[in-house]
C-alpha cells in the first residue's frame, strides 16, 4: 500500500544507517519532503538527490533545540536513532554501559519529542520512534539496552496521553534482530530470511505516519517477521 505525502515535511534522525536509509526512500517514493539529520554528514557517493542532510547532536538539548526552532514545518518525526551495546548479566555490568544505552536510545527519544512537539504545536504530526522487541522481552544479559528501549515505549505512552485531543499521533516499532549487512556479518549462521527487513519496517512507519492511522497512538507495534 502506498501513501501520498506530497508537501509533508518527513524528518529522519540518524537516517543514514540500513533503516534510516529505507525510511528515507519510502517517504521519498510517496513525494515527501526529505530531512535526513545525523551526527555528520554522509560521503558524497552515499547522498541522494532532492534529501537535506543536516547535522544533529541528538544527545544535546540545546542543539536539539535550536535544530528544531530552525525547521520552517514538521509534519512527521521518523527517529531511527539507537544503537546496541551486549551486556553481561546485572551481577557484572559496568554503569557505564547502562548510562551509555540510556543516554543513546531513551534520553535522544526523549529531546527529539520534547522539540518535535513544540515545532507541531498547534498544527499537529506524526512522530514515529524506532523501539526493539527487547523492551518487551526478558533482558536477560541484556538490561542496559533492554531498559532503555523500554523507556522509549513508556515515552510514547506518556506523550500520548498528554497529548489527547490534539493533533498529534506518536506511537513505536518494535523490530526483532533486522535483515542488515551488519547483522549477517555479526550471525552469519542465523536464518537470515527470518529477520525483518528495512523495507518492511520503513512501511510501517509509513502506514503510521498516514491518515489511516490516525486512531492508532501510544502503541508499540511488534515487527518481528517470522523470527
């Protein structure tokens, strides 16, 4: 199913890994209006005509906050930011992987949403957080993350209940291990046709961000594939 976001402002943050990069083309096909911000700037050979690639430090507020006081409009926030840390039992975990994990995946989720709904207010959007099948699993050997991707969900729930009658949606994903170049090379004995693929995640995103699901917010939307 296609969408048609023709004249809709899409901002991707940390869109230029294998998701990001899928999210991008998918609201790109349906006419949108591509913001790709990131912590550099991608090499030439990567950059896609018509995108405007900006700089973010999505870990600082008031980076965040002048990045967002700048954007002219904002209809749809699609924050693909995160990233893994494995970790050892609680027994033996170092603070400094837990502060990491939250830092990167629930404190960036946090500043994005806070001045995305400011630069929203009162016209409404969409905004769309990338969350992990872990938030909702056990954790084992894997608290740092798994806690702070389930405080991304917890921000979703919160939002949207702040957020009740107005114009606003946000809601999550929440991929299994996904079909990238990186992840065969770190399992290549894994059933690879089992893990979700960018393409398939990049449109649910879409599906979130469109008019048909305007009843959907505060959800956090599994999206394992078949693994």
């Amino acid at each position: 199913m296609s969408y048609d976001f023709s004249g809709k402002t899409v901002l991707i943050t940390g869109g230029q890994g294998a998701l990001g990069a899928a999210v991008a083309r998918r609201f790109a096909t349906e006419g949108a209006n591509i913001i790709v911000a990131d912590r550099t700037l991608p090499q030439e050979k990567y950059v896609q005509p018509g995108y405007d690639y900006q700089i973010l430090n999505v870990l600082d507020e008031e980076s965040v906050k002048a990045f967002f006081e700048k954007l002219s409009g904002l209809d749809v926030l699609a924050n693909v930011v995160g990233g893994y840390a494995a970790g050892d039992p609680v027994r033996d975990l170092e603070l400094s992987v837990l502060e990491n994990q939250i830092e990167l995946n629930l404190k960036s989720a946090f500043l994005l949403t806070k001045y995305a709904l400011r630069k929203m207010d009162p016209q409404g959007g969409k905004i769309i957080h990338v969350g992990s099948r872990a938030a909702v699993d056990k954790g084992a050997n894997s608290f740092a993350y798994s806690m702070s991707k389930a405080g991304v969900v917890r921000l979703v729930e919160a939002v949207a209940a702040e957020t009740q009658g107005q114009s606003v949606n946000i809601n999550c994903v929440l991929p299994s291990i996904m079909d990238t170049a990186a992840n065969r090379a770190a399992m290549p004995k894994a059933d690879h046709a089992r893990w979700p693929k960018p393409e398939s995640i990049a449109g649910v995103i879409a599906f979130l961000a469109s008019p048909e699901a305007e009843l959907i917010n505060g959800a956090a939307i599994p999206v394992y594939g078949r693994a």
